[in-house]
C-alpha cells in the first residue's frame, strides 16, 4: 500500500505484513553497535582507573577470616550457578527444536532464520568468551592476596607481573549466556516490538544477575 501526494511523489511505503518500514543501516548499525561500544569503553575506562572494582569486592569479603563467607553457599550454587546455567542450555535447544518445527507448522515458518539466529548467538557468545577466558592473565578474587589467596591482582590491562600464573577467569563465563538472550531481540524488534524490548531487558537482568552472583560468591569482580 502506497500513500502518494496530488504530484505522485511517495510520502510513504507500508510493507504488505503491516510491519513499519526499514531503517537506514547507518542507524542501526549507530544504535545497536555504536553506542553499546562506546557505553562498554567508559564502564571499562572507568574500572582500569578507579579502585571501583575492589570497593565493590570488599562488600563481600570478610578480612578476619579472610574468605568470602557465602563462597560456598548450596542456594547460590543451585540456583545462579547449575539453573542459571541450564536454564541457557534449555532455551537453545528450544529454539533449535522450533527451527526444526517450523518445517511442519507453516505459522512458525516467518520465524525460522530468526530463531537459527538467536540459537548460534547463545552458542557463539558463550564459546568466544570461554576462548577468551582461555588466554586471560585475570584471576578470581578468591586467588588473589588481597582476599586470602596468593596471586597478585592486576586489572584486565595491566601487564602479567613475572612469573605469575594465568588466571583463566575474565570474562565471566555464566553473565555471557544470560547476555546471549538478548539476541532474542533482534528477532522480535521489528514484528512484536514490545516482546523484543522485553528479552532486551529481561538478558541484559538475567546476565548481570548470573554475573553478580559470583560476584558476591568472590568468582569474579564486577568488571
């Protein structure tokens, strides 16, 4: 459906499925990559330069016994980090079995690319993040002197003092699957924008919840 000015010039253009119509890319791209990376540099700028990092680990660590009280605890343990997990697990082998479905059910057919999508991001993202955990120097908390453990504590970007070991433990691996769910939102953003919005916010909680946990647990710091 066309709506046309008396001169014949197109106002405006309405796809057929009634979906609005596509934005430049140049927005896109600003919006869903520009801005989350120059958001994520000042965070990170923030952390290299501050001590904001360890004023948020000391809340959770007692210096008289020199451990995290809760490091060991069965409800965090379960809940954040064997559920929270799984929960991941669970929702890409749903979305697999809906690409499969929709072979069947030509409802789902619309949706095929886009659930493909979100299933290789909650297995992409995870995977690159345990490569990088892989090469990382970082410790956890747990490991370092300062929280009862003997390895020296360096930031992301400081360089691996001589002779210590690599920490393995940066990023956090659990966050990065509960981040991956925001994929979903790029799936639903332009068909059901309030249900994108919605796996927008609910990831981004859902990761900074598994992160923050070990956080708490002295797994990992904020950063």
């Amino acid at each position: 459906e066309r709506g046309l000015r008396s001169n014949g010039s197109v106002v405006r253009r309405l796809a057929c499925d009634g979906s609005p119509p596509r934005e430049s890319a140049l927005r896109f791209h600003v919006l869903h990559a520009g801005v989350p990376a120059l958001v994520a540099l000042v965070v990170l700028g923030v952390f290299e330069t501050t001590n904001l990092d360890r004023r948020i680990q000391d809340l959770f660590y007692d210096p008289a016994t020199r451990t995290f009280p809760i490091r060991v605890h069965t409800w965090f343990e379960t809940v954040f980090h064997d559920f929270g997990r799984f929960s991941v697990i669970l929702l890409g082998v749903a979305l697999v079995a809906a690409v499969f479905w929709s072979f069947r059910r030509p409802a789902l057919r619309r949706w095929r690319r886009g659930f493909l999508y979100a299933a290789l991001c909650l297995a992409a993202g995870p995977v690159a993040v345990a490569q990088l955990k892989h090469n990382s120097a970082i410790h956890c908390p747990n490991d370092l002197e300062l929280y009862g453990g003997d390895q020296p504590y360096a930031r992301i970007f400081d360089p691996v003092p001589a002779g210590a070991e690599l920490g393995h433990c940066w990023p956090g691996g659990h966050s990065s699957g509960g981040f991956a769910m925001m994929s979903l939102y790029f799936v639903f953003r332009r068909a059901r924008p309030r249900l994108a919005l919605a796996w927008l916010g609910g990831g981004f909680l859902y990761g900074f919840g598994l992160g923050f946990s070990r956080v708490v647990q002295g797994s990992h710091f904020v950063s």
